[in-house]
C-alpha cells in the first residue's frame, strides 16, 4: 500500500482564495516535475529543490497552463507523513482546483481514501493511534475546550499514560510466563502478592481514565437538547438568548414554528445542538400534526430536554399530560415570562427530578443560570486543565473495559491459585486490549473502521 503516491484536495471543496492538493509518497516529487513548470531564472524543478522550500510556476497538463500556483517541496522524513511530500497551493475556485487535482492523477498518483495521509502517518511511525484519532478530534472541535482536549491528545498525554499502563501489564504478564517455563518451582506468596497489587494499580487506572469517558463524548461530540413546550410558551425566544442572535421567527402568534430548527452553542465550553421544535398541543391542521411529529422524534433523539413552560399562566392539564410524558428523560424545567406576574406553581412529582430554572426571554434575565444548569448535568464541578489531558473516547472505552474484565480475572486466577496458563492468558487478553488503545495491537478492519471517519486530504 504504501508503494504509491496519493493525492487529494486538502482544503475544503467551494469557492475560495486559495485551494491545497497535498501529495504523498515515494515518486511525489516525479509527479510534480511531470505537473509543474518552474518560472523564473533562479527556479528549479521539484526533484532539484531542497526540503522545506517554496517554488513560484505553473501547473502544466497536455501543453496548456493549468493555473498558476505556488508549490511547497518536502523531503522524507520530516514530513506529516514521513515520505517526500508535495503541496500546491492553486487558486481556490472549484474548476481550478479540479484541473489540479486531475493533472497530478494523470501523472501517475492516486486518488487519496478519507484519512489516508493520516493512516501512512501512523504506519510509519509518526504517530500512533491515538494521536491519528486526535487529528480528526482537532478539525471538528467546536468549542476551546474540545480543541484543547484534542490538542493534548495528539500531543501525547493519553499515550504516554496507556503505555505505562501496558508496559506494567507486560512486566507482569513476563513473570507469570516465567513461572509458566519452570513449573516445579511455585510463586513465593509475597512474589504472588506483588503481582497482584500492581495488577490492582493498573484497575485503578483504568477506573480512572473510564471516568473520562461520558465527558469525552460531550467535548467531542457535544450534546443535542430539545426545546419543547406548548405553542407561545417561548421556545424560539429562548433558542435565540442561547444563541446570542436571533435564529428563529418570534410571534405573538401561537405555533408560529412548524418544523424543527437546529443550531449549535458554545454553553460553558460545551457543544450544545439545540433543536427547537413545534409546540406541543392537539394539533389541528395536517402540517401541525406533522410538526408535532417530528418534535417527538427530535425529543426521542435528545440527550436533554429544555421544557419551557409559561410562567404568567397556571399549569394546565395538557402541560402535565407532557410533563409525565417526558419524565423519564434527562430535562430542565424552564419558567419563562418571569418578568410578568408568576401564576404558575411547579410541585412534586414535576420538579423532584428536574432541575427547574426561572428566565425571562424578553429581558434575558436567568439565561446564564440556564447555561450553568446544562453544564452541570453533563459535567459537574469545574473543568481543570488537567482533565483534558486524557479523555478517552468510545473505542478507548470499549478496549479498556475489557482490559479491566481481563485484569480482573488475572487477579481471581492467582489469588485462587488456579492454573498460571489461564492467568497469563487472560493477562495477555489485557495487554492486547490496552495496546489496541495506541496501535500496538491492531488489525486491518480496526484501522479501515477509524480512518474511513476521516475527511478527504487528511
């Protein structure tokens, strides 16, 4: 696989100032004399140029100018993806970019797959796999905090922590084995006991980066929060204070929104998609109906729901039908119209599990409140610095998890005095596990599945 040269646009596809095809492998820069015509009297051709360079020209196809462009030369293995690397900077209009990309083919590369430069960066040892994971966590952060998160992940901090977690595994799984070639000779009990408690160190480890896992996922792939209620209870009013602008139609009007809006947040550092939906009522007409539909399937895919309720009335019989509908999921009772006289009385069993927040979308009174209470249910206390230096995400945990099971009967098998060929199995089970963590243990269908998630030129 890594005998060819690939190519792809590195940039996204639109219309732009500038465009990038990135090109990888051993005959990159034979392409790109084949593809590039220096100009001026002090250029050269790619293969000439020292790395690190940049070369003024034009990209030549079939005799024609292409488009005039700047080409970047770099020489393995200071690279991203440790083999001679080509990058060319064209201009950024779709068809420019294109006849590029289509020259550089015709010369002799091959059209890249999602996440194919990153791949060759991990089997040539640039990276692991963890880090290749944060490469794809760093483009689609959305708030500070998942790019910090992302930032020390690709910088190491989780690897390092789960190679000294698999290197104390594979000591210990070395002693077990040891005994295994000398079966006359038993383990000493204070050995036996040694061996176990630094088993029992790594559980805890793992315990602790398992702990990470829920917070991960909402860094990464943030949180979606319906916002139902009754028509005119303030929904799209409190869509557009979360935003900070006005997203949806605001009326006097009841039911004034039909189908389901969906925009992301920044709330505390944490992605929050908030859908806001049709009002919850016995519907009339065949697009109300199909409005409120569609608020139930939005509320059925929702991680939390913002139930906003009309403070200046008194709670009606269709808002507790609702109430009791979606009390088994995850929400926040919200009484909005506070700036006006409070008729309405929020008692168990209504408010024993939920948080209840009082705003006002008119004057943005309580807003802020509301964001600290979203947080708080997804992540509680403060997020530490430190924190982000180790958030697993869910592969991570799945492979823990049974790392742990693993480690788990290791420990049962020796304090048990059950046969040591079964320990060291299940202590190798361990190892490979852990090691499926950073790329140690690997198999074709495990790295197709992750890079396969990965965008084009990346």
């Amino acid at each position: 696989m890594l005998t060819d040269s690939i190519a792809a646009i590195a940039t996204p596809l639109g219309e732009g100032g500038l465009a990038v095809i990135r090109l990888s492998g051993a005959a990159a820069l034979a392409i790109a004399d084949r593809s590039f015509r220096p100009v001026g009297k002090s250029s050269s051709k790619p293969s000439d140029a020292p790395t690190h360079t940049l070369h003024y020209g034009k990209v030549v196809h079939d005799g024609r100018d292409v488009d005039e462009v700047m080409l970047a030369v770099l020489r393995a293995p200071r690279t991203f993806t440790r083999e001679d690397v080509v990058e060319i900077t064209c201009h950024g209009g779709l068809l420019a970019t294109k006849l590029v990309l289509d020259t550089v083919l015709a010369n002799g590369a091959r059209l890249a797959q999602p996440g194919e430069f990153t791949k060759r960066a991990f089997l040539n040892g640039r990276l692991d796999l963890a880090q290749a994971e944060a490469v794809a966590d760093l483009i689609h952060a959305r708030t500070e905090l998942a790019l910090t998160a992302a930032n020390e992940q690709l910088a190491g901090r989780l690897s390092q922590r789960i190679n000294l977690l698999r290197d104390e595994m594979v000591a210990t799984l070395a002693h077990v084995e040891a005994h295994i070639d000398f079966p006359d000779e038993d383990i000493a009990a204070d050995t036996k006991e040694k061996l176990i408690a630094r088993l029992a160190t790594g559980l805890a480890f793992m315990d602790e980066l398992l702990r990470t896992a829920d917070e991960g996922q909402v860094l990464r792939r943030g949180i979606r929060a319906a916002i139902i209620g009754r028509p005119n209870a303030g929904k799209s009013s409190l869509l557009n204070q979360l935003l900070g602008h006005d997203r949806a139609i605001v009326s006097h009007i009841a039911g004034t929104t039909r189908d389901t809006i969906e925009e992301t947040a920044n709330i505390r550092g944490i992605p929050v998609v908030f859908v806001d939906t049709a009002g919850l009522r016995d519907a009339g007409d065949v697009i109300e109906q199909e409005g409120i539909r569609r608020t139930r399937a939005m509320v059925a895919k929702a991680e939390l729901i913002l139930h906003v309720l009309a403070a200046d009335e008194p709670l009606s019989t269709e808002d507790e039908r609702f109430l009791a509908e979606f009390a088994g999921k995850k929400r926040i009772l919200i009484r909005n119209k506070t700036d006006l006289s409070v008729k309405l009385e929020l008692s168990p069993p209504f408010s024993e599990k939920a948080a209840v927040v009082n705003v006002s979308c008119l004057t943005a009174a309580g807003i802020e409140s509301l964001k600290d209470a979203i947080k708080e249910l997804f992540w509680a206390g403060e997020i530490k610095a430190e924190m982000l230096q180790a958030m697993i995400n869910s592969r991570h945990q799945d492979a823990l998890r049974r790392a742990r099971t693993a480690t788990e009967r290791t420990i049962t098998a020796l304090r048990e005095g059950i046969t040591l060929e079964l320990a060291a199995l299940d202590l190798r089970i361990g190892v490979n596990a852990v090691g499926e963590i950073v790329g140690k243990t690997t198999t074709e269908d495990l790295l197709d599945s992750i890079f396969s998630q990965f965008c084009l030129g990346k």
